[in-house]
C-alpha cells in the first residue's frame, strides 16, 4: 500500500510537473554602440499552462527609453499594435505584442497564443544604457527580473561592442555581477554572464559594466562619479569563494536585500554616504565641492590615494602605481629614453645615483620591483612589469598592503582628521573635477604652467593622465617642451606604459575568484548587492 501512494505522488509530481508554465532557458544578446544606445535580443523558452500573454518588466528607466520593440516565433513576426490591452483574451492576443507604459518604466508584453512549449524572440532597443560618467562610462542594469512566476533554468547574458567599439577585457572594462548564483567574465571581445543552472523566483541577473574613457561616446551625461554608483551596488555584496551558495537564511535575507534596495536601502546608503562625505569633507554632497586649481596635502599621493579610497571602491595599488612612476620621473629617480628607429620607442630607465630620501616606503619598493622586473640590462620596456608580476603576486600584496598602512598613518600623524584636513580633502575632488573639466576652463596663469608635471602625476591618479597630457599639449604646445617630456608623443607612451604596470599590479592581486569578481575582472556573481539598478523590477512572465 505504502508502495502504491508514493507511486502515485511520484506520478502526480510529475504530470504537475509537466504541465506547469516552465522557463527552460533566456539568452539575452546586448549589443552597445557608440552613442551608449543598446540593441537587446532577447530569447525566451518556455512552457505555458496559464495565461494570454508574457510580458517582461522594465522599470526604474528614469532617462533610459525603449523603442523598436519587436516579436517573433519561428520566423512568424508578431504584430505590433503599440499600447497593449492586458484584458484582451487569448485569441485576440495572438501574433501580436505591444506595450504598457509606466511612470517610470514599462512593460513589453506579447501574445501566448496557445498553451505549450514556446521559443519568442524579442527584440527592442535601450536609449541611453551606457552614461557618461566624470572618471568613467558605464551601465548599471537589471536584465532579468525577480518574481517571473517561473524559475528560469538557465539564462545566459552577452554584452556584445557594436560597430566602432572596441573588444571588451580587463584592459578596458570592468564587470560586477549580481542576485544570482553564477558567473560573469570576458570572452572574446564579450562580457558574459551565466547562472549555475535553475535560479530561484527571488533571483535576478543585474550587471554593473565599468568601460574606460574613449570606448564609447555616449549621448547621455551625467553629473555623477561612477565611483558613487559603484559604492552603491558593492553594499551588501559577497563575491565569496567558488561554492557561494548561502544558507537559505541568508539567502532569503539577501533576496530582500536586493528586491527592496531600490527603495529601502537606497535610502540607507544614501544617508551612510552623506554621514562619510559630511566627516571626510565637510559637505553632505560631493557635487557641492567646486573646481580646485591647487595641489592637494601639498603633493603627498599618499594622503590623496587615501581620501580617495574613502569614496571610491576600486582595487587598492592601481592609479597611484601609475602617479608614483610619473613623480619619479619628475624627480629625476626614474630616466626616460628613446631608442629604437627614430628614436620612436619609449623606455625608462633607472637613476641610481638621485636621491631616494623624498621617497616613501612605498615608493621605494615600488623602485625595487620595477628594477626586478627590468631584467639585466636594467630598462623597463613594455610589458616587462607584466610578466614579472605574475610570478610574484606575493611581493605585490606585500606592497599594496604597505601602501594603504602608509597612507593610514600619513593622514593621521600630518594631523589632517579635522577641519583642516577637511579643506585638503575638498581639494582632490576639487582638482579632479578641475582636471576632467580642462577644456572648459578659459582662463589660464603662469602660476598653473609651473604646475603642469603636478597635474601630469595628479592626472594619472584619477585615472586620466592621458586625457590632461592632451589637452596641455594643446593649450600651448610650446610650454609644454619645458615638462619632462618635452613633446606629447613621449608623455603618451610614458603614460600608457605606467598604466600598463599598474594593471599589472591590479592583476597579480586579483589572483583568486573572490578578489578579481570584486575587483572587476570576473568571477563569481554575488547573490546580494546590486543596489541602484536601472531596469528590471518584480514580476514578468505569464499573465
């Protein structure tokens, strides 16, 4: 007898099974082009049992707008009709698809037209998904939603460079994945994010792609560092090692962590942010911080790296490895020299006998390692850095951990934890916004001339070195052959080369998953976090 019921539930488990609305697979393809604008693909497998419709959810656009929606099935394209009716029934909704539009996003709905196994494929483009940020250009979006009534079985996300746009790889873009359990990662010019296996109603695929300056050229700009949205989405997130699944406790608090972000912690971080931004600068908003012409805490990268640790969550050891060479070079500690034809290739080279007493710790391990890395004859050459790092990751931790000692015990002991400290904090923002604004700014002083290899150092610790050389070098080309680089071929290539190791450095730390996943450059997703999204919502599917 006992055999007999546990045969018929079996059996009942598995018609209930077979005829309940199933998500057997969604494949998202975003191609984003130059203008920031996006075309997304979107392939949905599923089962019906229930409904007249599927309708995805589109939410918190704020700028971001839809256009060009499309549906098809099995090369049959659907019917566009433009505002949908939800209350039509079955037959009336068949081979047709429009929208419902929301205060402040949408939904893309279709037709089911029949019960059963199913493949649509929509199709529709995003205005407006890559902005422009002060430091940087990014997307921060909620491509599959919690809630869809169904829990897909597998989903796969590929976010593809459209025409014009460059391959993507930690050279030039980062990526942070959140609200489910997988990874994401660069393959073949491609961000891709995959989940492991079935993913539960709770959980969502939300991505946050970092892309450097000069990779796009989006039309939407905004007043915000991506530093800030970043710190944003990192709260409550836990890249964890390589089984991250979390008890369903934790999980179930991680699930409403991330649904209710929008609203309820978004509130909490926002007033966190304006505590730390009231006790490092004195302001509740950095966009209160006006333009800065002078150099901060007197030149001390330390001191500056450190403030802005405080409100950026980038790798630790990146930017400031790039501004500790440039000031080197200023210094005279460190050569350059040209040789090859014409006297083309850029080379530094080391300067034994100038002085090493102005040096900080840091900087004179950071010395140390280059000149390891430059091999017998003692020139460091392209890549040379690179190689070498990657046998000697544990000598770069060491360093990176000096680096943020040091600069810890530099902004106490100079006494800069007051008001006065307050006013030089202010001044890194205010030099960064400065610097990024360049172009904009008429007016121009011998007093600033004199500052233009500061500005070169200050330049690459913002990450935009490049950019300032440019446009010194256009201001008055003739004034900027008295900076140590004489023309702005070699500042170019003795900045790309100090960008170089310095992500070598940012690679060889980011070693492991959980590091280099936190870090950008791919690994585990993290269940929580992600707060700040645009897109998505709760809900979708059969209707």
């Amino acid at each position: 007898m006992k055999r007999l019921l546990l045969l018929l539930g079996l059996l009942c488990a598995f018609f209930a099974e077979a005829g309940a609305t199933r998500i057997h697979g969604i494949r998202i393809d975003v191609t984003l082009e130059r203008d920031g604008s996006a075309r997304v693909c979107e392939i949905w497998d599923i089962t019906a049992d229930r409904g007249t419709e599927w309708y995805l959810v589109k939410g918190n656009l704020d700028h971001i707008t839809v256009s060009d929606f499309s549906v098809s099935e099995n090369a049959r394209v659907f019917e566009n009709i433009g505002k949908w009716d939800v209350d039509r029934n079955l037959a009336q909704k068949s081979g047709k698809c429009g929208i419902v539009r929301k205060s402040n996003g949408c939904e893309l709905c279709w037709g089911l037209g029949s019960m059963g196994r199913h493949v649509f494929t929509a199709t529709y483009r995003l205005h407006g998904l890559v902005e422009a940020f002060h430091e940087a250009d990014g997307l921060h979006f909620q491509f599959v939603s919690p809630g869809l009534g169904a829990e897909p079985e597998e989903v796969e996300i590929h976010l593809i460079p459209g025409e014009g746009v460059a391959p993507f790889s930690t050279e030039n873009a980062r990526i942070w994945a959140f609200g489910y359990n997988g990874t994401s990662s660069f393959s073949n010019g491609e961000i891709v994010a995959r989940t492991d296996g079935k993913l539960s109603e709770r959980s969502s695929v939300i991505l946050l792609a970092r892309f450097d300056k000069g990779v796009f050229s989006p039309l939407h700009v905004t007043d915000k560092d991506f530093s800030d949205v970043q710190e944003r989405a990192m709260e409550g997130a836990d890249f964890g090692d390589d089984d991250d699944r979390l008890p369903w406790v934790a999980r179930v608090f991680m699930v409403l962590f991330t649904v209710v972000i929008p609203v309820l912690s978004g509130i909490g971080v926002a007033a966190a942010i304006r505590k730390r931004n009231r006790k490092l600068f004195g302001v509740t908003r950095l966009s209160q911080i006006d333009w800065c012409r002078e150099v901060p805490f007197g030149g001390d990268l330390l001191q500056s790296d450190y403030i802005l640790r405080k409100v950026n969550t980038v790798s630790g050891g990146s930017a400031i490895a790039s501004a500790m060479i440039l000031r080197m070079i200023d210094r005279g500690q460190l050569v350059i020299r040209h040789s090859g034809r014409n006297g083309k290739q850029v080379e530094i080279a080391f300067n034994d006998t100038a002085s090493q007493d102005a040096l900080s710790e840091s900087e004179r391990m950071l010395y140390r390692m280059m000149k390891a890395a430059s091999g017998s004859d003692e020139i460091l050459q392209k890549h040379e850095f690179s190689r070498w790092s990657q046998k000697n990751a544990k000598t770069i931790e060491v360093w990176i951990s000096t680096l943020e000692s040091e600069s810890r015990k530099r902004i106490v002991d100079q006494g800069h934890v007051d008001e006065s400290g307050q006013v030089e904090a202010r001044k890194v923002i205010g030099l960064k916004k400065f610097l990024n604004d360049f172009t904009l700014v008429r007016e121009r002083s011998s007093a600033e001339v004199a500052l233009w290899n500061e500005y070169l150092v200050f330049g690459a610790l913002y990450g935009i070195a490049d950019k300032v050389a440019k446009e010194l070098a256009e201001i008055n080309p003739e004034l900027f052959k008295q900076t140590i680089y004489n023309d702005p071929y070699t500042a170019r290539q003795v900045v790309w080369m100090s960008r170089d190791l310095s992500n070598g450095i940012t690679n060889a730390a980011a070693r492991s998953s959980a590091a280099a996943a936190r870090s950008g450059f791919g690994g585990r997703a993290s269940f929580g976090g992600g707060g700040g999204f645009h897109g998505g919502g709760f809900g979708g599917g059969a209707r």
